[in-house]
C-alpha cells in the first residue's frame, strides 16, 4: 500500500480515470485495488476493492 500511495502521489494522473473521474491503483501482490480521485491539489482516496467485489460497490464511494 505504501508503495501504491507513494506513486499517487508522485503522480496523481498516472493512472487513467476508469469510472468518472474515478482512478484505480493496483495494490502489487495482492488481488486489491484502491480508488482515488483527484481534486484541485489534493488527492482522495475514497477506498481499498478486492478485486472481484461488484463495481457497483466502489463507483458509488465518496461520489456527491
């Protein structure tokens, strides 16, 4: 996890938007992802998804 916040916030937009404005980084060795959206100058990491959870599930997390 470290290695994956790290790398976010290196470089927010390094990843491609998959939902929305909605961004997934790959958790490496483990079958888990976290979502993160980019506002303004701060990053929100809006969860943690095992991998064969609904998408439904984290495509509504932390949307207004």
């Amino acid at each position: 996890m470290d290695a994956a916040t790290k790398a976010i916030a290196r470089s927010p937009e390094m990843y491609r938007a998959s939902w929305k404005d909605r961004r997934r980084v790959p958790l490496k060795g483990f079958s888990y992802f976290l979502v993160y959206f980019v506002n303004g100058d701060t990053v929100v990491v809006t969860g943690c998804f095992h991998t064969s959870r609904n998408p439904a599930t984290w495509k509504k997390r932390g949307v207004e």
